[in-house]
C-alpha cells in the first residue's frame, strides 16, 4: 500500500482557523490542477469561467451552430465544477469558524468508498490561537504560497504526482470534535454535512497524510494585539498582566486536548467533478 507522510510548514506568527481554512482552500486548489481535475491553474480557470458568465447575459440566440452549441456545453460543464469548488471551498470556510477540526480528507474516486487517491491533511490543533482574530493576522500570500510550493514539490509525492489521474469526483470529509456538533444550534441552520462511519481506505488507494506544522515567530503569551483590543473596551480589565493570560491560555489548552479526544466523521454533501476539455484542439475555449 501506498502511504506518505510529510510535514508542511505554516508560516505565520498566529494560528487562527481562518488562516488554516485559507490553507486547506490552497490545497484543494493546488490538488485540483496538479491531479488534472481542471485544465488551468484554479484561478486562470476561475477567471475564464466567470468572464463568460458575463459575456453569457450578452450572447444572442441567433447565431446557434452546432460548434457554438458545443462550446456552450462545455462551458456549462466548466462552470459546474467552478461552482462546486467555490461551494466547497465556502463548506471549510464555515466549518473552520465553527466547529473543532482535528483533520480532513480530500478524497478522489468515482465514489467517496472508491477513492484511488486520499489526502488527510491534519490540523495542529494545540497550535491554533482563539485569542486572535483572522483579520488581524491574515498569513502573508508570499507565505502561504510558499507552504503550497512545498507541498507540489514534496520529494516524496514526485511518484504519485508524476502519474496521470482522469477526471473524476472529488470528495470531502470532516473528522471534527463531538461536542461541538449540534446541527440544530447552527447559525444558518442549512445542513451542509452528513455524519458518516470512518472507515479505511482501500488497499489500492494512495494515501497521503499531510501533517501542518505551525512557524511562528512570537510567543503568543506574549502577543496581546487583539485580547487587547477586547481588555480595553472595559476599564476595569485595565490591570492585567502577564500571568493571568498565560493561565488562561493554559486552561485553554487543558480544554482542548479533552476536546479533541472524542471526534466524528463527516462528509460534505458537496462534491466536485473534475472537467476535461473534450473535443478537437482548434476549438479554444479558453479565449
Ligand atoms: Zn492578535
């Protein structure tokens, strides 16, 4: 059985979920391209896809041949998948914000049962800062690109990456801590996820298990830029120091090792399928 696992390094100096969820969303993109799931790289193809939804509103029926009906199809099949990345890639924005994730797998196969290839990508949990807010600690993209370079150049995915994949399904599932999970308490109601069994991947699946690392360069007991921001509204808090926040953070980091403890498998009920140009070469729809 194939399996790799590889440490990816994150660079920023605090780890929030929002930062992780733009992470994941770079995998995904990054995965897309390098698996032949789209023909472009994820935002070439994004561009192209949306102009022509604008140049949609301003096509005339009347000039319909049959290569015009052709190319439109394709188009159709394009901006399908477009959509579905845009859901998806949302999905993790959401579940980063509100739910603990201890890790998630991008799964490709005709079946999320039948994946050929599996990439679990694991969250460093321990390291994730909820005293901060993304806004203020976005991870810089010179950084983020460079965790994504690290990771299509990875020495040991070159065999795996070298090999062809035709378009299939993508599929996305969650492991996320048990008791945080209540559909009924969440904030837009809409259920976007289906509990599922956990189950092992098939023998002849490549299974790469990514592990995040994060590289920070402070201290975050020593970070107070946002739980400042909070202290000050209120006068009375004025006399913190030092001490009391680095208890808090360690009571914080009691709670979350018992949080992580017990988890559950979820699967996004949305997948992506991946497009393939189909057709003769001379009809560029890429123009
Ligand atoms: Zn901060």
């Amino acid at each position: 059985m194939y399996c790799k696992h590889l440490n990816l390094n994150v660079e920023v100096d605090v780890l929030t979920t929002g930062a992780l969820a733009d992470i994941v969303s770079g995998i995904l993109e990054s995965l897309l391209f390098q698996r032949h799931q789209i023909p472009l790289v994820y935002k070439t193809y994004r561009y192209y896809v949306e102009k022509w939804s604008d140049e949609e509103n301003e096509l005339s029926d009347e000039k319909v041949t049959s290569t015009a009906q052709f190319l439109r199809r394709q188009k159709e099949n394009a901006t399908k998948t477009n959509s579905s990345i845009r859901a998806m890639k949302e999905l993790v924005r959401n579940a980063f914000n509100n739910k603990f994730i201890k890790s998630l797998r991008f799964l490709f196969g005709s079946t999320a049962y039948t994946p050929k290839e599996a990439y679990t990508i694991h969250i460093p949990t321990e390291a994730i800062s909820s005293n901060h807010s993304h806004e203020q600690h976005r991870i810089a993209i010179g950084k983020l690109n460079q965790t994504l370079l690290s990771f299509l150049t990875h020495p040991d995915l070159s065999t795996i990456f070298s090999s062809n994949l035709n378009p299939t399904n993508i599929y996305l599932e969650l492991e996320i801590a048990k008791q945080t999970v209540d559909l009924k308490t969440m904030s837009n109601a809409k259920v976007d996820m289906i509990a599922k069994e956990f189950y092992a991947l098939p023998a002849s699946c490549k299974d790469v298990q990514i592990h995040l690392l994060h590289k920070g360069n402070a201290s975050l007991t020593s970070l107070h830029c946002c739980k400042d921001l909070q202290v000050y509204k209120d006068f009375m808090d004025l006399h913190l120091e030092d001490n009391v926040t680095v208890d808090a953070d360690s009571d914080s980091n009691k709670c979350k090792n018992i949080l992580y403890k017990t988890t559950e498998w979820w699967e996004a009920d949305i997948y992506i399928r991946g497009f393939k140009e189909q057709g003769s070469k001379c009809l560029n729809m890429w123009s």
